[in-house]
C-alpha cells in the first residue's frame, strides 16, 4: 500500500467515527427530551424493562392460615335475659317464686256492718326489695293445719305469673260461706285462714301463710261453698269474680 491509498482509509475512519459519534450524542439528547414531557413522573423499571407506577398495597382480611380467601367477620352472639324459666322453678320470668317468709299478710273483709261475713280480699305484701313471682291461686285452707280441706279455686286461675315489686301488693278474693243462717248444710267455725304458694311448675312451696281475721271478728262461719280467686296485680280483679257468689 501507497502512502495514497493509507491516507485515504485513515481519512474514512476519522468520518465514520465523527458520525457514529453524532448519532451516540442525538440519541442521549433524545431520551433525555422525552423525560422531560413525562412532567418528571417517578418510574421504577422491572425486570423486563416496563415502568410500572408505585401505589398502595390494598388492604388484606387473610387470617394468616395460609387459604389465601378472605376472613369473615365473626357473628355476633346474642345475649340477654329474662323469660329463661330457669329462675323461680320455671314461672317464664326472670324472677324467682315468692316465699312465704317474704310475704307479710292482711286480711279485709268487704261485707258492710250486719251482713254475714262471706266475702274477703287477701294481700300479701312483698317486704323485700327484689321482685317476686305469685303463681296461679294459693293453696288455701279455712282452718288451722295440714288435715283441714283446701278450699277449691274459682274456675280456672290465671296462668300468667303475678310479677309483685319490691315492696309492692298483690291480691286474691275469698267467698268462705254459702248457706244462709239456720241452714242445714253443715259449717264450721274459723278463727284465721293458712296458704301456701305454688311454685312455677305447679309443686306447693314450703312455708305457710297465716291471715288472721280483721280485728272485731272472732270467728267466721265457713263451709264447703267456699271458694278463692287467681292472684291479681289490683284489688278489683281479685274480687270481681268473688263478689258475685
């Protein structure tokens, strides 16, 4: 080779690599424009070389047992009270059966003056606090001890318990004497009644009841016409029913 011919070559290689220069600084100039339209947007490349945006990771209700399925919140559980008849031997409220130590006793007759005495509005007084449950109709007898007869109960006594407040009243009527003065059924004489209570299941409950007669009444004639209402919550359904005998 001429000194020519070397000139020539080397004078193509200066101009190949001027060019391939050129196109190395319009590329760069390139890609540093076309960031800049972006509005500077921060981009994260992944692996293959896509930008992907970063948001926030949704939240998870995975319970961590490792299902992948979400988790349903758990069912709330009823609570309450009342009406479980549990309390009280089963009378369908929250409050246990009256006792008869609890109770304290009056006795009102409801003849006027020089009338037979026949007609009588018992009340038991709740001396505690707490409420108390009266069931059905006492078991009631017109004379002292356990051998006397049980007076039979006007129809059939209401089953609805008798709810009485602490403090409070309640009340049942008693027709003890049916035949007139001089008649010939036979009657007995009696100086006080005795009850006892009947639980929610309809068992009689320990304890007696003692009503002594209103004062200025020794004693009253009773017989087997005798008769008692349900326990009421007021004084005129206990007797309403009694005063018709």
């Amino acid at each position: 080779m001429n000194s020519t011919t070397a000139r020539a070559r080397s004078g193509r290689l200066g101009l190949r690599g001027a060019v391939l220069g050129a196109a190395v600084v319009a590329a760069l100039l390139t890609t540093t424009a076309c960031q800049g339209e972006d509005g500077g947007a921060e981009a994260t490349a992944s692996p293959t070389g896509a930008a992907r945006t970063t948001a926030p990771a949704a939240p998870t209700t995975d319970s961590g047992t490792g299902s992948g399925s979400p988790s349903a919140a758990p069912a709330p559980t009823a609570t309450g009270s009342g009406d479980s008849g549990e309390t009280g031997g089963g009378n369908g409220t929250e409050y246990a059966d009256c006792e008869a130590a609890g109770l304290g006793t009056h006795v009102e007759l409801q003849d006027g003056p020089g009338e037979t005495p026949r007609h009588f509005l018992l009340t038991v007084t709740n001396r505690s606090r707490t409420p108390c449950v009266l069931n059905e109709a006492p078991i009631l007898r017109l004379r002292a001890g356990n051998s006397a007869p049980i007076v039979e109960t006007l129809g059939e006594p209401d089953d609805e318990p008798v709810v009485v407040e602490g403090g409070g009243k309640a009340y049942t009527g008693l027709y003890v004497f049916g035949n007139d003065e001089g008649g010939e059924a036979e009657y007995d004489q009696s100086d006080r009644f005795t009850a006892t209570l009947v639980a929610g299941e309809g068992t009689e409950l320990s304890g007696t009841l003692v009503f002594d007669l209103p004062e200025g009444l020794g004693t009253v004639s009773v017989d087997d016409a005798a008769r008692v209402n349900g326990w009421a919550g007021t004084e005129g359904l206990a007797m309403r029913p009694i005063t018709r005998l």
